[in-house]
C-alpha cells in the first residue's frame, strides 16, 4: 500500500432474526454488499428502504479500521428501526481492499504540518 492509498473493508449486511416475528417485508437472508462506495443488492430480493435508512449512518465507519476498544468496532448487528418489528441486520466484513485516495476526491493531501 503506497502513501497516497488506504484500506477499507467490503461488508455485507444481512437480515438475521431477532426475539419477535417480523413486521416488515423483511425475510431472512436477504442480504446486500457495500464495496467501496456503492451498495450491492441481490436481484429480485427487495430491501427495506426505512432498515437502509437505519443502518447507511454505520456503514462508512464499519468500512474503516477502528480501535478494537471502539463500540463500533465490536456491535455487528442493528435492529429494524419499526420497534415492533423483531428483523435484526448484521453487519460482517467480506474482504478489504486498497484505495487510491485520487480516485476518492480532488482535495489535495494537507501539509503534514498543516495537521493541529
Ligand atoms: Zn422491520
């Protein structure tokens, strides 16, 4: 990995089952994948927009290298927002690739001494 590149982690987020049944249209195993920036869904199998308002807040920091100590690098799994809803969505990480930060944005690295 080169000085202008850094890792982010593929990650899958799969609906899993909680302690109630399901409210929404939710069924278990649908599942989507998030690469880089675009998120991946299976053909034919719906996701609910309101579950993916819920979890796309995480999904960058789940993407990244965090503190081991960090909740959010050990909390995996999020319930549906519909709190009587029992659908809960576990987020894994698939794989991890490198990134060439040109092919992220025009900003221009800081000065190192930039950096207070
Ligand atoms: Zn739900």
């Amino acid at each position: 990995m080169s000085n202008s590149s850094f890792e982010l982690f593929d990650l899958k987020v799969e609906v899993i089952e909680g302690e109630k049944p399901f409210v929404c249209s939710h069924k278990l195993g649908d599942a989507f994948e998030v690469r880089g920036e675009n998120l991946h869904f299976m053909s034919d199998r719906p996701f609910s927009m309101y579950a993916l308002s819920a979890l796309l807040p995480l999904l960058p920091a789940k993407q990244r290298p965090l503190n081991p100590i960090d909740w959010m690098a050990t909390d995996h799994i999020i319930a549906c927002p519909d709190p009587h809803c029992g659908a809960r969505f576990k987020i894994s990480r698939i794989g991890k690739q490198v990134v060439e930060r040109s092919d992220t944005t025009i900003v221009p690295l800081p000065d190192t001494n930039d950096w207070t």
